[in-house]
C-alpha cells in the first residue's frame, strides 16, 4: 500500500509539474516572444487595436508591430482567406505566436490557427500593460465605432468626445430611399448631388457647399460624424467638409452595415427638422489645400517629394476598363502610382478588413511603399470622380500623413483633355519615378 502511495504521490506530482510547465508554455512576455522572433496578434475588435480605450480610463492602443486578427472576423473569413492573411503577414506554421484580447476571442482565434496547422500558439501574458510601448492611429478617433456613437447619443461619458455641438449624418447618391427604411437615431441625410455636380462629378461651387452647410445647421465648429451604407459616399461629403473647413469630421468605421450588425437601435422616416446655421462663422474654404486641380496634379507626377496616386483596381489602372459606364476613355495617368482599391469600381477591399472596417495602417503603409508613396511627400489621391479617392484620404489623415489632398477631377477629367499623358499596360513602380 505504501509503495502504491507513493507512485500515486509521484504520478500527481508529475501531472501537477506537466500543468505548470504547459501554463508557461502557454503564455509569454513580449520580450520572450522576440527573442523567438514571434508574431504578436490582437484578437480584438479594431476599433481597440486603432487606439480607442475599451473603458473610458482604460489603455490606447495596441503591443508593438502587432497584427489584427479580430476574432469577430472569423465567421467572415473562408479558410483561403485566412492562409492569404497569414501569407501576407509571413505566418507560417512554424512560427511563434502569442494572442491578446479577451479569453473568449484569444480562444475561438487559437483553434482557428489550430485548424490550420499553427501549433506554437500561446497567450501573450504581459499584454497591454505598458501603455509607454503601445502603439496606435495618430487620430483614432476620426473613426468611430457603433458603441461609441451610441453612448454619445445617449449622453453617456466617451472618450475623445466633441468639443461642441454634434451632428449625426448619412451620405447616399439620389433621395433617401433606405434612410427612410432605417437609418442611426437622430441622423440627418445629404444626397451626394449637393455636394457634387456634373458634368465631371466635381466638388459644387464653395457658395453651393456654404448654402448646403448652413441648411444642415452646421458651422466651422460643429462636429460632423457621417456613415453610409457605402463608406466612399459618406467620405466623399467628409472630405468635402473638411475643405470647406470644418474642424472635426469623423466616419463610422465600417459604415451603417456595422451599426446595423451591433444590433443598435435605428429609426424610420423623414429626417428631423434642421435649424439653419446662420452663419459658418469662417472663410469658405478653409481648408483649400485638400483639394488640387488639374494643373496641380500634372505637376505631381515623376517626383520622390510628391505622389500623384491612382486608388483603382488594376484592371482600371493598367488600361482594360474604364471602370465606368459614362467614362469611355481607358488608362492611367502616365505617370501617378497605384495606391490599389478593390475588384472593380465599386469596391475597395483592398482597404477593408473582413467585416468592412479600415485595415491596419501598417498594412496600408507598406501596399503603398511598394509604390513609392510615402508619409512625408505631397499624396494626392484620386479615382474616377472623386469617392474612392476621398475614403484613402480619410485613411491617411487618420494614419497621421500630414500632407495629403484629393484630385478632384480624377480620371474623367484627366482622359476629357487629349494632351494630357495617358498610359495603358502593365506598369511597375519604378516606371513612375
């Protein structure tokens, strides 16, 4: 009997010390997990990961050179998708991997590596706790989330909360048909077509955008938070504000489709009776600097301190389409870079993580390195009249990129004048320098 004790006694000890030493292995320091030369993954929602707390006095950011692979994207993600994700990111199986987040996103993320042949997947266990070394979106807070924006409707404490007066808006092209369905509590509507007109789709002149601002109530210090159920739409209006020269202009990340999916509350109907702003209460525009003209683009191109930049897909940008039914002309701008987009005209995937949120700026980043286009050049950004062009724009002004602008007239204007320099074909980086 004594001697069964005994190796009972042993066999429990060595149960105990095998716990142990799997719970060691089982979380690592972000020191250790360097020394492997390890990735880090945030398993958050990347609203966290861009900088917002998750309480109201809680950390901003996220670990160095950390990835996103938010949990709530998984259901979203085919199992291609995901090997092109960890491809992109140098993910092989081999590899050292330590997750942050909630114990319940750390564990649905872990068995979905698992499932895809990654073993040396741990926790990382000193996460989130040295706010000196976290990293985050320069402004954060340009793109909001649906939580956010519904404890600010509801009076509630926020963090990065607008200094004044607040208006909420959806942007859609033509009458508020699915506004009118459904749409955020206390929002107001703008058609595209008041802040923008043919025959090339330009930006309306600056006493049309001072009339259409003081119809909505809105002056220079008023903060405007859009959403669309496309987000280019809502980012065109945004970024035609903030030239006009409104101070605070923000976008739901992700547009109505993530309010909808939070399960918030929405209304029906026509939108409430707006005030008038009698005054602007500043120089229309007071931002000029956020647009160029055509000239100013032609004198953008084949420069290392400056980029003329192209967000269409690479069918649009190596000549195959048009990408637009009214616009016949097929090619590039002999000249700019290819800051990418998405499949075709009318996405922008490139941009988007699974659930339609902006990706990482340190994905962004390096797509448009490869391409030559840098923080601190000069970056115009154009498309085929305007709204993919103005949603990188509200991406780099987020990311921090000082000197960022939009080319208004884009490609339609650009292929409407023969003597502009026009090229078609594969390009590469180096044929734009």
């Amino acid at each position: 009997m004594k001697r069964v004790s005994q190796l009972t006694a042993l066999a429990l000890c060595l149960a105990s010390f095998s716990t142990f030493a799997a719970d060691m292995a089982s979380s690592v320091t972000l020191a250790q997990l360097q020394q492997q030369h390890g990735a880090v993954i945030d398993t958050r929602a990347s609203a966290f990961y861009n900088g917002w707390p998750q309480t109201l006095s809680g950390t901003s950011g996220h670990e160095p050179a950390a990835l996103n692979l938010s949990a709530s994207w998984l259901t979203l993600m085919s199992d291609e998708q995901l090997a092109a994700w960890a491809k992109q990111h140098n993910l092989a199986p081999t590899s050292a991997i330590a997750l942050y987040g909630s114990d319940a996103e750390n564990q649905a993320v872990k068995a979905r590596l698992a499932k895809a042949g990654y073993q040396h997947v741990s926790t990382l266990g000193d996460a989130l706790q040295n706010a000196d070394r976290l990293q985050r979106l320069p402004h954060f807070e340009q793109l909001v989330y649906p939580e956010w924006l519904h404890q600010l409707t509801q009076g509630k404490p926020v963090a990065a909360k607008p200094a004044g007066d607040y208006k909420i808006i959806e942007a859609a092209w033509g009458a508020p048909k699915f506004y009118l369905l459904n749409h955020i509590p206390g929002a107001g509507y703008i058609d595209t077509n008041e802040v923008e007109s043919e025959p090339l789709w330009n930006k309306v002149s600056d006493d049309k955008l001072k009339a259409l601002l003081a119809k909505q109530g809105i002056r220079h210090d008023t903060t405007v938070i859009l959403y669309g159920r496309d987000v280019y739409a809502a980012a065109r209006v945004a970024q035609i504000m903030l030239y006009a020269g409104v101070k605070d202009v923000r976008l739901l990340d992700g547009g109505w489709k993530t309010w909808s999916d939070a399960g918030l509350p929405v209304e029906r109907g026509m939108p409430a009776k707006v005030t008038p702003a009698a005054d602007f209460g500043a120089p229309i525009p007071g931002q000029p600097q956020l647009m160029v003209d055509m000239e100013q683009a032609r004198g953008m191109l084949h420069r290392k301190d400056a980029s003329l930049v192209s967000i269409r897909s690479w069918p649009e940008f190596t000549g195959e389409t048009s990408g637009y039914s009214y616009i016949k002309p097929k090619g590039e701008i002999a000249g700019a870079r290819w800051g990418h987009a998405g499949s075709d005209a009318t996405h922008m995937e490139d941009f988007h993580n699974p659930d339609g949120t902006m990706r990482s700026a340190d994905d962004i980043a390096a797509m448009w390195k490869e391409w030559n286009i840098l923080p601190d050049q000069h970056v115009a950004f154009y498309c085929g009249t305007g709204w993919r062009a103005s949603e990188t724009f509200m991406y780099a002004r987020a990311m921090g990129w000082k000197n960022v602008s939009v080319y208004d007239g884009g490609w339609y204007e650009w292929s409407s004048h023969p003597s502009n320099p026009i090229t078609t074909g594969p390009l590469t980086p180096e044929s734009t320098l």
